[in-house]
C-alpha cells in the first residue's frame, strides 16, 4: 500500500515538474524544476528497489548535471526574455503525442514475462561484481572513462578564451 | 489496483514525450538540452523497470541505466561548452539565429 502512494505522488510529482521545465517562461524556475524532476526520479527509483542508483540519481544529476545547467542558465540568462517557441509547435505536438498513444498501446498489449522474484537488495555489492568481476563489463566501464576525460578535455578546448 | 511494470513503462513514455516536445520546440539552447536530459531520465527508468520485473536477479538493466548516466554526463558538459562558445561568439543562444550550418 505504501509503495502504491510513493509511486503516484512521485509520478505526479515527476510529470509536473517535466511540464514545468517547457512551459515556465522564467529559464532559471525550469531549472530549478528539473532539480525537481530529478529528484522524483531518485524516489521512482527507490520504489523499483534500485537503491544505489538512487544515490547514483542524487549524486550525478541533482548534485553535478544541474549545478552545470544552472551555472550555462546564470551565463547566458541576458540575453532571451523567457523561454521562446519557434514555428514548429503544433507538429512536434502531434508528433509527440503520437509517439505517446503508440508507446502507451504496445506497452498495455504486450504480454510482458514478468518474474516471480523478488527483486536484489542490497543492490551495490551485486553491482560491484557485475561492473568489474571477469566477465562482467570491465571493458565497457574502462571505455566510459576515456569517453569522459575525452568530454573533459573537449569542454575544456571548446570554453578556452583565444590568447593572440 | 497493484503498480506494475506497466505503471513505469507508461511513466517513462509520459516523461520521453515531455521532453521530446520541449527538445522540439523550444529556441533556448540551454532548455533543449534539459529536455534532453529529461528524456534520458525516462529511459532510465524504463531499464530500471525492466531490470527488477523481468530479471530481478541479474541486475543488466542496472548496469545499462549507470552507463546511460555517464554518457549523459559527458554530453551535458561538451553541450553546455559549445552553448558557452556560441554565446561568446554570437551573444545569442537563440537557436533560431544560430543558422551558419544551413543552406
């Protein structure tokens, strides 16, 4: 019962503050709403028994990703009055809601196998060993570094000031 | 009337179509690519799912969701970078001015 009203206050929570995000005027409050969507995204977590990704949730998204928006929102905030429209509003909305109504139709169609297992908890140590054991995915996490200190470097060659 | 894997599936699709549309439609760089991590936030939660209803024991979709999570943070920061370069150069980040690349 108490895992049914987390996942719907979380729910309601996450698509609001989703449709803040595009339909607030002010940059900065859809940010600020999007911390909030993150945040309900760690509790939908919780609810799915994936406690470490939570904390990886909290972590990465509300403590560094957001931190950066709102640092590129505070730099560029003069310029745009608001949070502009361009021509293609009533296509990308026919658009997206038809993406919906299909995604919606073959999810409640489908015969999905679920399992009669409980889910893992604690998740972190099973993690662990999938992630770094033998033949877990070691290559694909050594990858994920490179691919990240190839985005630090990039960010960094891209913002530099040009000193003639 | 129990949450099932279905409840998270249309939860993601609601959250992917959210942010599909403000990818789409907005003009401010810095929105398109919250949006975009809205999208990548419903993904997320669809492997999620998947990983506990389907093979709660085996935790692949786990694994799946902290990659997704990496990647989406190396494109926040080259993204933000190249908005920080383009409003040096331009002072706009209207990305209906932003058109050098269109012929």
């Amino acid at each position: 019962m108490g895992l049914e009203i987390a996942f719907w206050i979380m729910a309601i929570v996450m698509v609001a503050a989703a449709l803040a995000v595009i339909f607030l005027r002010n940059v900065f409050r859809a940010a600020l709403a999007l911390v909030l969507c993150f945040i309900a995204v760690a509790g939908i977590y919780v609810t799915l028994s994936a406690d470490f990704l939570a904390a990886v949730q909290i972590l990465v998204y509300v403590g560094a990703i957001s931190v950066l928006i709102i640092l590129g929102v505070m730099m560029t905030r003069e310029v745009q009055n608001g949070n502009p429209v361009n021509k293609m509003e009533l296509p990308a909305a026919i658009v997206a809601t038809l993406l919906l109504g299909i995604l919606v139709y073959v999810v409640t169609s489908t015969p999905w196998s679920i399992s009669a297992l409980d889910p893992l908890t604690p998740t972190t140590m099973p993690l662990a060993t999938k992630l770094f054991s033998e033949n877990g995915f070691i290559l694909p996490v050594e990858i994920g570094a490179v691919l990240l200190l190839a985005a630090i470097l990039g960010a960094i060659v891209i913002t530099r000031e040009d000193k003639k | 009337m129990t949450i099932g894997l279905t409840h998270y599936l249309v939860l993601s699709a609601v959250l992917f179509c959210i942010g599909l549309f403000g990818a789409l439609t907005r003009r401010n760089a810095v929105i398109i690519l919250m949006c975009i991590e809205l999208m990548l936030n419903g993904v997320n939660i669809s492997l999620i799912a998947f990983s506990s209803y389907v093979v709660p024991q085996l935790l692949t979709g786990q694994v799946f969701a902290i990659f997704v999570m990496v990647v989406a943070a190396a494109e926040i920061a080259v993204g933000l970078a190249i908005v920080l370069a383009i409003f040096r150069h331009f002072s706009n980040i209207d990305t209906n001015d932003i058109n050098l690349l269109k012929w």
